[in-house]
C-alpha cells in the first residue's frame, strides 16, 4: 500500500517541475504566479491534490506514487497527446499510459463516497420544496462508428455523450451524477424520470429548466409566484453552470478523443476533483433560495 499522508507542499513542488519550472525544488518559490501555472497543469490546488490522494493511497498497488497523481490530473487537464506528456514526465508512453488509467479509474472508483445524494440535506431550510438543481450535460466524442444518429446532441450539433448532474441549492455541492446517455434517445426529463425522480423525498421537487417541462417533480424557470421567487430561481440555475464550466475547464471533456468507453471514468474522476474542491475551500458563490410549492 503507498504511503499516503502527502502534504500539499509536496504535490506543488513535484507539480512545479513536471509543469517545466528548471530551478531546484528547494528554491521553488509559491507565489501566485507559480500557484496559477500550477492549476492550469493539473487543474486544481495542491491542497485538493493532497486530499484526493489520501482517499485514494490505500486503494491502489504497491507501486504507486504520489507524483503518478499528477500525471493524471495533466492528463485530464491538459489532455495533450501521450508522446508529449510522458516526456514531461520523464517516461515512456506505455508507463505513462498505465500509471494515469490506474489513477483515473481509482478515483473515479470513490465516486460513491465523495458525491453522495443525502449530501442535498446539508444547510437545508426546512422549509423549501426543492433541495436540487438538475441539469443535463453534453460533452463532445469523437464520431462512433458504425454511425447512430443516437450519439446527435443537439447542444453543439455534434456526437457527444449526456450526464446529469444535481446541485444542493443551499451549499452548490455535487450531490448526483449519472451517465453516460446517447443524447438523442436520453432526453433530460427521460433520464430524470428513469432514476433521480425516484429518490427523492415524497413531497420533494427538483429546479430545472425547460427540459424537464411535463414532470411534476420538476419545477421550470416559469412556475413562481413573484419576482424574488424568479431571481431566486435564476440564480440557483445560474450558478448550477457554474460547475458545468469547472468540469469543463478540464480539456478531455472539451473534446475526448479515446474510446467512449474510457469518457464515463474521466468525467467520473473529473466531478470527484471537483466536488472535493468545492468542500474543500473552492466553495461556489452562496445564492438565496427559500421557495415553497
């Protein structure tokens, strides 16, 4: 089992080389131009790479490492060809390619433990009727063959897969996740109503948008009843896209080039690191929301 009580210190350092900084390690300064180039490498803080390793260490095989995390956090972020990053690792392709699967895999694994649906009771009100927001999310593909007009989404008019995902309107944690779906026979509302819908408290409804028009446990951005009601709404939608664009701003979701296969355990891993950091320091902008139904 590696050892895996890492500090954050350790993972900037390690960080700062393979991203190309040629100083010394012990002269390696954290400054915010040093902490920026460091996020836009692996795109997330030292800290959160500190705590994802600690949920993950014990899970993997003997010869794993702490720096092979951060092969895998640039491979998501930077999502540059193999040949390009096992030479800023040091390593050849084959090495690179199995160290980073591993690690994508592993934290995919703990989707379970880190996105958790009783998650959209923390800071609850007691009082509104929906503890959610959900969503649907396109991400593109490359053209599957033999061609399916299924894989169509009509979002960027391109092949692409579909997941949704489902916020606590109080504190904007990643409490749902679910996917991969071909977008054009998975429509918003029919995935919702195939698994969420039913886990949902008895008298509990979830804020969408027009996709979920027709489900009475989902309410549009047109049922309220004044307009502090409708600001509330819109921004708890807004911020909602908010963590569309931080899952995102890894490059592997932008545009996936390997089998679509593989895509589910990235975005998996990718909404792990993600939800991680908004409990971790990296909080979304807190919205008002008290709305009965």
């Amino acid at each position: 089992m590696p050892s895996f009580l890492i500090q954050p210190s350790t993972f900037f350092l390690r960080g700062m080389v393979y991203a190309g900084n040629n100083e010394k390690m012990e002269n390696i300064q954290f400054n915010a131009t040093n902490y920026s180039r460091f996020r836009s490498h692996y795109g997330t803080s030292p800290g959160v790479c500190a705590i994802c390793w600690n949920q993950i260490a014990n899970t993997l095989p003997q010869h794993m490492v702490y720096s092979h995390l951060l092969w895998a956090l640039m491979f998501l972020k930077v999502y540059a060809t193999e040949s390009v990053l096992a030479s800023k690792c040091g390593v050849d392709e084959k090495t690179y390619r199995d160290k980073v699967w591993t690690i994508v895999k592993c934290i995919a694994s703990i989707k379970r433990r880190v996105i958790k649906l009783q998650n959209r009771f923390i800071g609850y009100n007691n009082l509104s009727t929906c503890l959610l927001t959900v969503d649907g999310t396109d991400f593109r593909i490359p053209e599957p063959t033999p061609f399916w007009s299924g894989w169509f989404s009509h979002k960027f008019k391109g092949p692409g897969l579909r997941y949704e995902v489902g916020l606590n309107i109080q504190n904007g944690w990643i409490c749902w996740i679910k996917g991969p779906f071909a977008p054009g026979p998975w429509s918003d509302i029919k995935i919702f109503r195939g698994w969420l819908k039913w886990k949902l408290s008895p008298r509990e409804r979830v804020e969408a948008d027009h996709g979920y028009r027709g489900d009475f446990r989902a309410v549009c951005p047109n049922q309220c009843g004044n307009l502090e009601e409708y600001r509330m709404k819109m921004n708890a939608r807004a911020r909602h896209e908010t963590v569309n664009r931080r899952l995102k701003q890894f490059n592997c979701l932008k545009y996936f080039r390997h089998d679509k296969q593989l895509h589910v355990h990235c975005f998996n891993a990718i909404a792990v690191i993600t939800q991680l950091a908004i409990a971790n320091g990296e909080p979304l902008y807190h919205v008002q929301y008290k709305i009965v139904y």
